[in-house]
C-alpha cells in the first residue's frame, strides 16, 4: 500500500533471491534486482484555505474578528 493517501507516499516490497524450489539462494545478478521502494502518487495533498480577517464586532473591548477557513484539495 501507498504510504500516503496523497502526494509524496512510497510503497515498498521485499525482493529476495530463490532457487527454482522457492529455497533462499545466493547467486542472483544484483544488477538485475528489481527496487524494492517507489513513490506513488495518490494526488495533491488537501490544504487549508483562508480569507482575510472580518472586521472587528466592537469597536472596543472584546472584540472578536473572524475569517472563512475551509480544507480543500
């Protein structure tokens, strides 16, 4: 499996070198050896988004201000 539902993952498997028995074998070509990691692209990774800051709701004291903010692809 990826190891990231987005962007930037790998997966990984083993590769070992057997005899035509399935039996662990030393003389394989090393040059010959599939890779063992890739990168696997699953899309972009979801990100924040936001707005600029709202006014003020009073015009002293407390006071909050507030911004839309929304996770998206």
């Amino acid at each position: 499996q990826c190891s990231s539902t987005c962007a930037g993952g790998f997966q990984r498997r083993v590769v070992v070198c057997q005899d035509e028995n399935g039996y662990t074998a030393n003389n394989c070509d090393e040059k010959s050896k599939p890779m063992e990691q890739r990168s696997c692209e699953s899309g972009p990774c979801p990100q924040w988004a936001y707005g600029n800051w709202g006014e003020c709701t009073k015009p002293c004291g407390a006071g909050t201000r507030t911004r839309l903010v929304v996770c998206q692809r």
